[in-house]
C-alpha cells in the first residue's frame, strides 16, 4: 500500500507531461496574437468614428504604406528571430533607390540594369554586415550602426558629386521603365478601389517567410541561432551561415522596396529611409518579436505593419494633430514589449 501511494505522484508527473497542450493555451503563446488582438481593435477605434477609413477606398489608403513597411518588417523580423538588428535597414533603401536612378539616368543605362546593379548593391552590404558580425562577434547593433552612418555619407555625398544636387530624377524618361512600372508600381482595382500592387507583394513575402519559418530547416536554424547560438553551433547548426544569410535577406527586402519607391516616384532623395529602422524595428516587436533573438514571427511583423498603417492615417482621418501618431506608436511599442514578455513566461512554464 505504501509503495503504490508512494508511486503515485511519479505517476501523475509523468501523466501531466504527456497530456496534449489544449488548443488555447497553443494559441495563448503564438507570438502574433497580441499583433492581431492589437489591429482588430485599431481597425474597430478608427472604423467606428470614420466612414472614409472603413471603406474601399479607405482601406486601399491604409493597406499602402502599411504594405512596404510590411516587407520590411517582415524581414527584420526573421532577423530579430535569429538574435540581430541592422540598424542600416531603413537608409539602405535609400541607399538601393539611389542606385536605381543614378545608374538609369545618370549613366545612362536601362532600368532594368539599373535594378540588377541595386540588387548587388544590397546583397553585398547584406553580406558584409553579417560577415562583419560574425567574424568578429560584436553586437550587431554596432556593426549596422557603423553601416547606417557610412550609407548615410554616401547617398548624400554621391548624390551631390553625380548630379549636383541631392535628388536623383527623370527614371520615367529611361528605357524599360514601364515595364519596371507593372511590376513594382501598378494598381488593381478590387471593390471599386485602386490597391498597389505593392500590397500583393507583401501578401506574398509574409506568406514565404511563413512558409520557411515553420517549414524548412533553415527556419529551424533561425529559431536556434537566436535562441542559442552556442547551443545551436553545438548540434551542428551552421550558425554564421544562418547569420549571413539572414542579413543578405533583409538586404534583399531593402533592394524590393527601395526599387519600389524609385519607381513610384521617379525621383529620389539623397534622404530617402532615414530613419525608417527604427519603424521596421517597432513593427516587428508589436508583432511579437522579442529583442532577445529565438522567437517571433512573420505574420505578426506583418499586423505590426498593419497597425502602423491604420494609425498613420486613421488619425488624419479623424481630425487629430498628425503628431499624435508618435505616440501613439511609442505607446503600443511599450504594450507589445510588456505583452511579449508575458507571453513567453507563459511559454516556458506551458514546457515544464
């Protein structure tokens, strides 16, 4: 009789470790919820006091500068998700939109070869901050910080030397541009609204890095690399591969929308993005990146963008100083922090 009631927790302890995780506490600790409970509730706030903000036109309104902050907030959360920042995110799409024209106008080229030199632009930036911050091992926020500040120089200077005045213009006029148009800068009309094609990308980006976050080994790399890097290398995980490979990715997103505003607006300036990193960054927190690397995700970067988007112009739409927007975004970016951070204690104490 001792021995079974003896026995008896031992076997409830085991028990407990076997039984099912039920589907509300999985969806408790999905790092997008917050995001999502976060955009139903703006979308409601503005929906309700606005007629303008909840229609198609409206909506279409909205959805565009939420969809290219969306891209790269996506990735700069598959980044975050590997335990770095790149602090030269937003000036490098100056930086790959000035490549467009200047190429294009000022030598003279087709957009399209204008468009494959800014892609090697960005790619080798990409590669040389994750070699840099791997080789080295110091913070990433050093490392890119560097790279801001260097990109930041040389849009500004290059652009005055080449054509004399800090704006690079006239890609309408260049050979291939409407072709380049269709793809980077055309509308469709849904519901009687004209949407940016823009917003299809990202649908698509979002969906991709989902695919592979969850899906590949190398998202599995991901998650390791920025859970634990040490641990990670020690299991075989090639983690400065993974590193590399997800600062060249968040270049890549940069060369996308960087062309995507060369092209909209056939002129850039030598400012163009600055600043903007910090906003990738915010995105991606409110959708449930933490700061610590190892867990987030695309989705919820993706309703951070949107949230931003709703905001931005929601509080035009109703009237208001323009310049609460700010803080509204600090607010939610202290929310999300908060927020993120109960979720993944619930997170460890739903694995013991």
């Amino acid at each position: 009789m001792a021995t079974g009631a003896a026995g008896e927790p031992s076997t409830r302890r085991a028990d407990e470790r076997l039984t099912a995780v039920g589907p509300l506490r999985r969806l408790l600790v999905k790092p997008e919820l917050g995001a999502l409970v976060g955009a139903v509730a703006v979308f409601a706030f503005f929906a309700v006091q606005s007629e303008v903000f909840r229609s198609a036109r409206g909506v279409a309104n909205w959805l565009d500068p939420a969809s290219t902050l969306g891209i790269m907030a996506v990735a700069v959360a598959l980044l975050m998700i590997g335990g770095h920042f790149d602090l030269s995110a937003g000036v490098m799409t100056g930086t790959t939109a000035l490549t467009v024209a200047i190429v294009a106008v000022e030598f003279e080229q087709n957009i399209w070869v204008a468009i494959g030199v800014s892609l090697v632009v960005a790619l080798l930036i990409g590669f040389f901050n994750g070699w840099l911050v791997t080789r080295t091992g110091l913070p990433s926020f050093i490392i890119t910080l560097g790279t801001f500040l260097m990109l930041q120089g040389l849009n500004l200077g290059l652009t005055k030397f080449l054509t004399g005045t800090v704006t690079a213009g006239g890609l309408a006029s260049v050979p291939g541009y409407s072709s380049a148009e269709w793809l980077f800068a055309s509308r469709m009309t849904i519901l009687g609204a004209e949407v940016r094609v823009a917003v299809l990308w990202w649908v698509l980006f979002t969906a991709l890095a989902t695919w592979v976050l969850l899906r590949t080994r190398f998202g599995n790399w991901v998650f390791a690399t920025g859970g634990d890097e040490v641990a990670a290398r020690n299991v075989g995980v090639p983690a400065r591969r993974t590193t590399i490979a997800l600062f060249m990715t968040t270049a890549t997103a940069a060369w996308f929308v960087g062309t995507t505003l060369a092209v909209r607006l056939t002129s850039v300036q030598a400012n163009t993005g600055t600043g903007q990193e910090l906003i990738y960054i915010v995105a991606a927190v409110i959708g449930g990146c933490l700061l610590t690397g190892g867990f987030g995700s695309a989705i919820g970067a993706s309703l951070g963008a949107l949230i931003f988007g709703m905001t931005q112009l929601g509080i035009p739409y109703l009237r208001w100083d323009a310049d609460w927007f700010y803080f509204f975004l600090g607010a939610m970016l202290l929310l999300a922090v908060l927020a993120n951070r109960l979720v993944r204690r619930y997170a460890e104490a739903a694995r013991r």
